[in-house]
C-alpha cells in the first residue's frame, strides 16, 4: 500500500479539466498517473507542488490505440477519464467510434487490474440538453434523467458547430455506463456544463472564447449570449468528491450558474477599465444562442457544494487569460 490515498490515473491529463483535476488530487495527498498525447512542454504539470515525488505521466497514450493506457492503470485504486477527441472536422462515425473504442478499451483495463475501484468519466452536460423538446416550448429543467437525442442533434449540424462532438459524448457515456452494469465495474459519471475558471495548461479552452466574448472584444460567432458555467476548481473537486463517495450512482450534473452577456459587460465594466469593450448597446445587437442550465440538484443532495459564482468564475478566467497573454 503506498502512501497517501492511493494512486488515480487521469486520462488527458495535459488539458484545461485534466490538469487542473490532476493539480488537486495532488493536494489532496494522492499519486497520480498521468495519459498525455504528444506534448512538447510538460513543465506545468511536473512543476506542480508534490510532482516530482507523486506524478508519473505516461505519453503517447491514444484512444485510437487502447492499449496504450493499460499501463498507467496498473496498480491504480481509481480512474478519471477525462481524454475525448476533439477533431470536430472529422466524420461523426470516426469520432465516436474513437470515442467510444477507447473508452472500453480503458474499462476492461480497469477490469484486468484487479485494483481500480471506480471509474469517474468526465462527460458533458450536453449529453442531457438536446432532447429535442425545447422545440416545444417545454421550459421543464432538465436532470439525470434526461438524453439528449442524437436524431436530434444531427438535425442541428447546420446550426450548431459542436453537435459531433455532443453526440460523441452522448453515446460515449451510454457505453460506458452499460458496461459498467455488464462487468460490475464502479463506472460514475460527471456532466459539467461550460467550464470556466483560471488554466495551468498553456493552451485558451473554447468555453473561454466563447463565454468571455466580450473581454476578448467581442464579434465571435460562436459566442453564446447566456450559458450554464462551472468552475474547473468545482470540477476538479466534483471529480474526487465522486471518486471517494461510498456509493455514488449514475449521472452527477455539475452546474453551478448561468452567465449571461450582462454578467460579463458589469464585470468588465467595472473591474476591468482597461478592456476596449463595445458600449452597452452592442448588448442588444448580439446574436448567439442561449442555453439554459440542467439541474445539479442530485450532486448537491449527495453532499457536495459549490465554492465558486458567476463573479469568481469570470474574475479567475479573465485573470488567467492575462497571466498567460491572451488578453
């Protein structure tokens, strides 16, 4: 037995989610083992505090080879699969077969061991938000309970830019959780909605871009005006609060808020003087789409509570973006 609590792989382990859930199991005094493609810098992940005694990270490690993650599970008590395919200029088939051929490949992984209790999957809170329903003007919030329709989101591909991506996840979490039930594996899921929030890893995530349109000046096209956010701390925490539950079930929404356009223009206006954002009025004049927010009741009853608002999670994500020049 090692010290500490145990060792946990992280899948992705060099992406916005993954870095920072690897980032607080560190401090929570686990060991980590870290999957990583290809990365020409690592230093933001073996610089972190109690790395170089805790952290092992395996590279090359690919979810159209799953074997390539057999031996970072080895000897492991828990598993958070973060990694997803992200090539949204591929064919739907192709991703979510990478998707969904990967992530079995890391459970019967998990199953050979004879170590790893549990597995918490980092799915999407678009895999409940699509049922096609909205349509119809049903303004009922939608929980666990609810699937998005992958009839339906395919009918979206002209409007919606990440809709592969949403059925991927969709179909990727159903699989997962069947085999869980196939094989009696401890198999969780958590269904964050836009992730926000300060970043280690170098590269800008696509929630910032979107969410924080107008710090960055405003005119993106697939800026949202009113989005669902969490912020990747909750995540992180939401993540080890489910992989130590003595008995989680199911699907976990992770959702914190909902920000809005005017949420992000009073902040700026007000703590940030310095940013050239349009005047107020450009408000009216913006288009995009506004999704509102599941419920994360389930998560809540189970124990777990919410640290950050809509204030820290553009405060932190804005102040992130400067220290690493984006803005």
């Amino acid at each position: 037995m090692e010290d500490g609590k145990g060792r946990v792989c992280v899948t992705g382990g060099n992406g916005f989610i993954g870095s920072w859930i690897i980032k607080r199991l560190l401090e929570d005094g686990y060991s980590v083992n870290a999957t990583v493609r290809s990365h020409p810098d690592l230093s933001f992940l073996t610089n972190l505090p109690e790395a170089s005694k805790k952290l092992q990270i395996f590279k090359n490690a690919d979810l159209n080879k799953p074997e390539s993650f057999k031996e970072a599970i080895e000897g492991c008590m828990g598993v958070v699969h973060v990694a997803t395919p992200l090539d949204l200029d591929d064919p739907e088939e192709a991703l979510t077969k990478r998707s969904i051929d990967g992530a079995l490949g890391i459970l019967k992984a998990c199953v050979a061991s004879k170590t790893v209790k549990r597995v918490v999957y980092t799915s999407s809170g678009v895999t409940v938000s699509f049922d096609g329903k909205e349509d119809k003007n049903n303004n009922e919030m939608k929980d666990e309970r609810c699937w998005s329709d992958i009839d339906y989101l395919r009918s979206l591909k002209t409007t919606l830019g990440w809709w592969s991506y949403a059925v991927c996840k969709t179909l990727t979490e159903k699989a997962m959780l069947e085999f869980g039930e196939e094989h009696g594996l401890d198999v969780v899921t958590l269904l964050p909605t836009h992730v926000l929030g300060p970043f280690i890893c170098p590269k800008l995530h696509g929630s910032h871009r979107t969410t924080l349109d107008l710090a960055f000046g405003g005119g993106d096209p697939g800026a949202y005006l009113q989005t669902p956010g969490v912020h990747v701390d909750d995540v992180a925490k939401a993540h080890i609060f489910l992989l130590e539950h003595p008995n989680p079930k199911g699907r976990y929404i992770c959702s914190a808020c909902v920000i809005t356009n005017e949420d992000v223009y009073e902040i700026l206006s007000v703590k940030y003087p310095e940013f050239q954002i349009p005047p107020r009025h450009y408000l009216k004049e913006m288009k995009g789409p506004k999704f509102s927010a599941p419920s994360s009741q389930k998560l809540i009853d189970a124990g777990f509570e919410f640290k950050y608002g809509v204030e820290e999670i553009i405060v932190d994500s804005i102040e992130s973006c400067k220290e690493k020049g984006y803005l």
